[in-house]
C-alpha cells in the first residue's frame, strides 16, 4: 500500500463521520487562529514601542535634573531639583569630544490663546539643535534658529493637534497666539508624530530657549538636555565621558540624572519580547486542548472501525500499513485546522488592527512555528490510537461486536 492509498484511506474514513471531522478540527483552528493573533499583537506592540523609541531621536543621552539626597544607585537619582541649567549645557559642548548635539529642554504646561479658542499645552523653550537631535519635522514654515534665540525673539512652532485647534479654518503662520501674557508669531507648524507613552507630542509649542527663560518664566533651570553621539558604536565611552564632565561641573553626584536611550529602547523591547513570548504560550495551551480532542475522537474511531481493521488484516494488510492510514488520518485532520487557523489568524489580526487601532504584525516565523506545531499535535497525538489499531489481532477483530 503506496503512499497515496494510504491518505486516500484516511481521507475516506474522515470523510465518513464529517461533522465529528468538524468539531475535530475546531479546536485546532481556535488554537491556531490564537497563537498568530496574539503574536501579532505582541510583535506590533513592540515595533510600535521601538518605532516611537527611535522617532525621539537616535544615539540619545538624557541629562535630567536630580535631587539632593543621598544616591540610591549609581550616579544621581531621578528627581525634580534645579541643578542643571545653561550653564551645565555650555559645560558640555565645550568638553564632550563624542557630543554631535547637544540640545537643551525647558518647558512648562501654560494656557494659549488663538483664533480658535484656548487650550492648556506644554510649551517648550529649545534651540536649533533641538529638532535633527528628537527628530522632528516641519509640515509648514520654518523652525527655531540660532538669530531667534540670541535675539530672544517671540516666534513659536506649534505641534500639529495645537495647530489644528488654535486654527480649525487653517492659516496660522505669520499670524499671533498668546502664551500667558506674552504674543508670539507663528513660524512653523510640525509634522505629527502622534503618541509616545502617556505623553501627546502633537500636543506642544516650541519657542526659543532664552524667549522661555526671560518673558515666560525668568529663570535658566531646565528640564532635560538631549545629546546626540557622533556614532552608536562610542554610546557607552561618551556615557562615561557625559557622566565624568557632569560630575566636574556640579560636583553632587545626585544633582542629576543620566539615562542611555539605547539601553531603555534595549529593555523595552525584551520586555515586549516576554510579553509575546507569554501571549503565546496561553494562547497554545488551546492547540493543546485541541490535540486531546483529536486523540480522543480517533481513539472513538478506532473502536468502531476494529471490525473493519480485522478484514483489512485478514486480507493481508501490515501492520506499518494500518498505523500510517490512522495516523495519517489525525494528521490530516490537525494540518487541515493549522491551515484554516492561519487564514482567520490574519483576518482577526487584520480586524483588530482595524477596528481597535491596535498595532499589528504577522511574522512569517508565527506562521511556520503555528503550522508546524499543529502538525506535531497531529502527529503527538494520532500516535496513540494508531499505534492501537495496528496492534489489534485480525482474529480478535473480527469478533469484536
């Protein structure tokens, strides 16, 4: 008996009972349609988390401000204090040989009026290098340049959700809003860059550093310095550097705080990775439950098929011959469910990110390690019964009632 007999054999004898075939089948599909639907999610939320990581700039050293008390670990922690201002910047460009960019931030939520209305926004005071260093673009207009900040002049770059509700009816640029009490033209409207996190970067204004410092809030305290390193490969040497020239200039090893974009682009990607990993792993605990329900109906098969197993043997079939045909049937059974599991993985994928505006992202490599797995549940599985129905003695078969 050839290899196409033996599948035409256990195509006829799952084709006998197709509704049992069905319900066979739908544990297989449901696992499989799981696995790749919960993949996608997992991988799609971490391209989507990589993706905005990078779209904050590439090769980044944060400098933020740190407080006073004593180090909890490494060289300063976390905080809200004043310790680093224009000065700290200056101090940097001047001594940091591996600093391409090096692009201060100072910022404050305020309350801005336009021909649209009002709205309550975060206004950031920055420099020139501030937009090639966090990579943003303009859709309109210019940004801030290096005469705006020496002149301190009152001109602002609005985010595009601030833009759009400041002037529904379009325009903008050349015309005025109001920041606090103080008038500023509008020079520069920014491409959207949409959410990162909990925080809306369409939802902000940019103006010139010195403008912020002197007419909005009289000081040079900043927030946070952005610097961009002349190549990824010197990240950790101009970390070191960063940290040693930081160190010289405000002698507190707790007055700031410095974080490397790399290594929390680095964490947040194993921790989506472990996230995918544990979807995945709940999600094939239904192939599982799947494989049972095959083992368990072809051990049903088995049963009513001895007599017939009996005649087959008696006519002079092989023991090799009677295993092959019920295995062949349990893994045709699981194949044909990958199969239809596959399809409706990426129509759920597909739906999802249509109509949640979850991200989404079918990797071949799902694909293959779910169809590949629902064969080896097929195969785990089918070995059982028909490794039983091979062994059965042909006189004893056909006793069977």
């Amino acid at each position: 008996m050839n290899f196409l007999e033996t599948l035409r054999a256990a195509f006829g004898g799952l084709r006998a009972n197709p509704l049992r075939s069905l319900l066979t089948v739908l544990g297989v599909v449901i696992g499989v349609t799981a696995v790749i639907v919960m993949v996608a999610l997992g991988e799609g939320a971490k391209a989507d988390i990589t993706s905005r990581i990078r779209g904050m700039g590439s090769n980044l050293l944060v400098v933020t401000p740190g407080r006073g008390g004593s180090r909890t670990a490494g060289r300063g922690s976390i905080g809200s204090a004043t310790t680093v201002d224009n000065s700290v910047v200056e101090y940097i460009r001047e001594n940091c040989v591996l600093c391409k960019l090096v692009a201060p931030e100072a910022s404050s939520n305020m309350a801005v009026k336009g021909p649209g209305g009002s709205v309550q926004t975060s206004v950031i005071g920055v420099t020139p290098e501030y937009f090639p260093v966090r990579n943003y673009e303009l859709e309109q207009g210019f940004g801030i340049e290096d005469t705006h900040v020496e002149s301190r002049e009152r001109v602002a770059v609005l985010g595009s959700s601030v833009y759009e509700e400041l002037f529904p009816d379009g325009g903008g640029l050349g015309e005025e809003v109001k920041i606090g009490n103080v008038r500023f033209t509008v020079i520069g409207i920014l491409k959207s860059k949409g959410q990162s996190g909990f925080m809306n970067i369409d939802d902000q204004i940019l103006v010139p550093l010195t403008t912020a410092q002197r007419r909005l809030w009289r000081h040079d305290r900043l927030r946070a310095v952005y610097i961009e390193v002349i190549d990824a490969k010197y990240m950790t040497a101009a970390e070191a550097l960063v940290d040693d020239l930081l160190y010289e200039k405000l002698r507190n090893e707790n007055a700031y705080f410095l974080s490397n974009q790399a290594e929390v682009l680095s964490v947040m990607e194993e921790t989506a990775s472990t996230m995918t990993l544990l979807l995945a792993s709940i999600a094939g605990i239904s192939l599982l439950v799947g494989g049972i329900g095959i083992m368990n109906i072809m051990m049903v098969s088995v049963t009513e098929r001895i007599r017939e197993i009996g005649i087959r043997k008696a006519l002079g079939a092989k023991r090799s011959e009677i295993l092959a045909q019920f295995l062949m049937e349990a893994i045709t059974l699981s194949m044909f469910g990958g199969l239809i599991g596959i399809l409706l993985g990426f129509a759920g994928s597909l739906a999802l990110s249509r109509y949640t505006g979850w991200s989404t992202l079918i990797t071949p490599g799902s694909v293959a390690v779910s169809f590949l797995f629902s064969f080896s549940v097929g195969l785990f599985f089918g070995v059982y019964p028909a490794s039983k129905a091979s062994q059965l003695q042909p006189v004893e078969a056909l006793r069977f009632d």
